[in-house]
C-alpha cells in the first residue's frame, strides 16, 4: 500500500463490518488484560490509568464479568 491509498475497503458495508470486527476484537483484549490485571492484583485505578478511563468506567463495564469468572477483587 503506498502512501496515499487508504485501508478502507471502498464498498461502505465492508468498512463498517470490519471497524464492527475491530471493535468486537478490542472488547475481548481488554476483556482478557483487565481480567488478567486484576488475577495479578492490579488495582481498579491502576487499570483505568492504562486504559485511560475512569475508575468508575473500568469498574462498570468488568466487574460483574469478573466476580462471575471468580476474580478475586481488591478493595481500595
């Protein structure tokens, strides 16, 4: 690909598939390093700091899937 051809399929429906593919695929890595983290004992602000959210965005969006694949959580 050279320098002025763009990564976007040209058919609208292939593009908006794939960043929906890519948005799926990016909740499952942050479903998979957030659950990781938290099993090495990272805290809830030590997460949202590398996600670049809030505390209480990462908290919301993982902690029920966490409590229910058993992850032990910490307190602050």
């Amino acid at each position: 690909m050279s320098g002025t051809e763009s990564p976007v399929p040209a058919d609208p429906a292939d593009a908006l598939a794939a960043v929906a593919a890519l948005r799926r695929l990016a909740d499952r890595i942050e479903d998979a390093a957030v659950e990781q983290a938290m099993r090495e004992g990272w805290s809830w602000p030590q997460v949202a700091e590398a996600l670049g959210v809030t505390r209480q965005a990462v908290h919301k969006k993982h902690a029920k899937r966490l409590v229910d694949a058993g992850v032990k959580l910490r307190r602050r």
